[in-house]
C-alpha cells in the first residue's frame, strides 16, 4: 500500500483572475488529501485570499526553477491553463500539471481546470463555482475603512464600479463611465464605490471628479481579503472582464460585466448572478481580438436595470409605508429611499424623490387617472412611465 503524501505544494503564479478561478481546485485538493500539509505558491498580495487553504505560502518562482524547488515535498502540483502536460510531466517526477484536459468551447475555465485533477485520479466537482468566505475580521475591518474615510451610513444603493483591467482591449473608455456612474447616481441615488490599484488611480480620478460631491468614495490599493469584504457589501458590482469581477461574483455580489475581446463562455464571472454586456467574439479559448467592450452606454444600463431586477432582493428594502397605484404597482417607502414596485416579484425602480413629494405629486391625479402627465414631475420620469406602461395603467398618446 502506497503511502499517502504528508507534504504538498501547488504553485498558481498568475494574475487575481486567475487565483479566484482556481479556488475550487485549490479546495479539491484538500479534500483528496485531508491530512496532509499543504504549501500554496502565490503572489503575496493573493496570500489573504488564499489563507483558509493554506498551512504556509512559499515565495512565487517560474515554473523552470519550480520544478527543482518541488523536490522538497511528496507531490507538487502547477495549475496552468493549457498546458502539455506529457510533456511538462517528464520534467520532474514529482510535478503534475493541472491543465491537461482538452478545452471544450462551452465548458467555462473554473470547471476546465476542476477537470484536469481527473487526470491524476482525484476526485473533482462536477460543477465547480469559486467561493471566497469572508471572515469575522473582514468585515470589521472593512467596516473601519469605510467609517475612517467618511462614507456615510448606507441610505440608498451601493454600486461598486471597477473601470479598469490588465489589458487595454478590455477597458471600457473611461468617458463612459463617467457618463454612467452620473446616471446610477441621478437614476438610483446611488452611492459609487471605485475600486482599483495605484496604476489605476488615474483614470478613477476622472470619472470621480466628474460626480457631485459626497456620492462616491475611491477605494484605491487596499489589500484583496479587504476589498472582497468590502465587495460583498455592495448591492451590484459593475467592471470589465477584469480579477476585480471574479472576485466580486466570488463573494456573491451581482455583478455586471463588459466583455469585448474575451470569450465570456469561458472567462464570465461564475456563478449564477452574473450579467453580461458583450458583443459576439471569436470561438478561440485564448481570443485575443482588437475590439472594445459594448459600444453603447444603454447597452450597460439595460445590464444594470436588468441585474437589479434579478438580484436585489425585496428583504434589503424594509417597506415602512406604501401607496398603491393599482393592483400591480405601488409606492414604498423604505430606509434606502423611494421604490416602485410592480407585483410582488415584478421589476422595481428605486426613486430619487423624497417619500412627502411623491405623495404630493400623486395626490394630483385627477379623477380620470391621469397618471401620464403626473409621472413627468418624477425625477425618474423615463423609467416610471416605462413601468406604468408595460402594466396598462397608462397608455400610449395623449393622457
């Protein structure tokens, strides 16, 4: 009888992307070897994402030298993408490559790597999402972040936006986020959360100088384990194919994600409250065509009403006082402002106006329910006459 490894290591040198997405295999691993003691070879600034996984980290080496250092432990492991791996495996006895399953153009890279430990004869999940705990700690921290750098108590909604990415290709121009960040903030009353690095910095300046003030706040080259605690706070997260993305799905915030020359049925952020804004792309796994994310800033709103509508549940607005229009649609009230809701699992639009002027400008409708000239003094005028609309309640032409 064999004996069972007592020293593993396994090396995932790569971007923040790419550590999330081999999350669930770093947790298989230590589940077909529960007892032993497990190195994870990381980026230091990847260590506190990686920290319920590991017993210790070792320094980051290229695969050449990786190979030789791996002497040291009974099994070593080297997650990769597409790899050779009868090739890789002849460089060492001790390395195996978790990258030699054939790619598969509908199978999404979580689950392409998860398959590569049947190569070893592991067991693997069938159907992998990458999931990232937020401890105690975390929270507390993130906490003290926010309260230390002046963000208000939360009164409406929180909508993280990542702007950047590794790649230019993969940036939307910051123009337009300048424009939609303005009309989250006009059309929700939104509070705006920048996430991004020092080289990033820059660019978030620009689209934040373009806000008002006090509805935004940069949140620029903070540790990960903080910035993914602070990302589940947020009600939706709003980026480019970038790690920030992957992160935010991986702690369970809806996200909203620009693709443009990547293939988003491999490189989407997993899980099942994710949004897509894309364009149709090449069927290649590694992709790497000139074209920008979505052309249109509509396209990206039609996202975000969209993900609202999915994912932000009813509990996180407590209703304190309702209007009802009709059987379908009514005014709420609640501690994050004004919502309009039609049924109660329909589609719902949360106001900027304040709960005395709603009930002033309703108290108006005459008799003959003229509701279409009366929704015009909303501020979101657009979206509740959309609303009113689609139920019937107000009909095309002249009201």
């Amino acid at each position: 009888m064999s004996r069972r490894p007592q020293r593993i290591i396994v090396r995932r040198v790569d971007n923040l992307g790419d550590i999330v997405l081999a999350l669930p295999v770093f947790e298989a691993l230590r589940k077909n070897y529960p007892k032993a003691h497990f190195t994870l070879m990381v980026k230091e600034s990847h260590q506190a994402l990686c920290a319920h996984l590991a017993d210790e980290f070792a320094p980051p080496l290229p695969v050449e030298r990786f190979h030789e250092f791996a002497r040291k432990y009974d099994i070593a492991f080297n997650i990769d993408y597409f790899g050779n791996d009868l090739k890789e495996q002849k460089k060492s006895s001790v390395v195996r490559h978790i990258n030699g399953i054939k790619w598969e153009p509908q199978r999404h890279i979580a689950t392409h790597l998860a398959y590569g430990l049947a190569m070893h004869g592991l067991e693997f999940p069938s159907s992998p999402v990458p999931r990232l705990p937020i401890t105690k700690d975390r929270r507390t921290t993130a906490k003290a972040w926010l309260e230390k750098n002046g963000v208000p108590a939360k009164r409406s909604l929180w909508i993280g936006v990542h702007i950047g990415s590794r790649e230019a290709t993969k940036r939307w121009p910051t123009s337009k986020y300048a424009k939609l960040c303005t009309w989250l903030h006009q059309a929700f009353n939104a509070h705006i959360f920048f996430f991004g690095s020092e080289t990033e910095a820059s660019s978030i300046d620009i689209v934040f100088q373009a806000l008002p003030d006090d509805v935004a706040t940069r949140v620029i080259a903070q540790p990960l384990d903080v910035v993914a605690a602070m990302l589940q706070r947020m009600d939706i997260l709003i980026g480019n194919d970038s790690g920030i993305s992957h992160l935010g799905a991986a702690v369970k915030t809806p996200t909203v994600s620009l693709f443009g020359p990547t293939n988003p049925t491999l490189w989407r952020p997993a899980g099942n409250k994710s949004v897509l804004v894309l364009r149709p792309q090449p069927k290649g796994p590694m992709h790497r065509s000139t074209k920008l994310p979505v052309q249109t800033i509509e396209q990206v709103k039609q996202g975000v009403h969209l993900c609202l509508q999915k994912y932000v549940k009813r509990e996180k607005f407590p209703v304190l006082d309702t209007i009802s229009v009709s059987a379908d649609i009514q005014f709420e009230r609640t501690r994050k402002g004004v919502i309009v809701r039609s049924g109660p699992k329909g589609s719902a639009c949360l106001v900027q106006d304040g709960w005395q002027r709603v009930k002033r400008i309703l108290a108006t409708v005459d008799e003959r329910k003229s509701y279409k000239r009366t929704l015009r003094r909303f501020r979101d005028a657009g979206p509740l006459l959309d609303l009113f609309i689609l139920h019937g309640i107000v009909k095309w032409g002249r009201s």
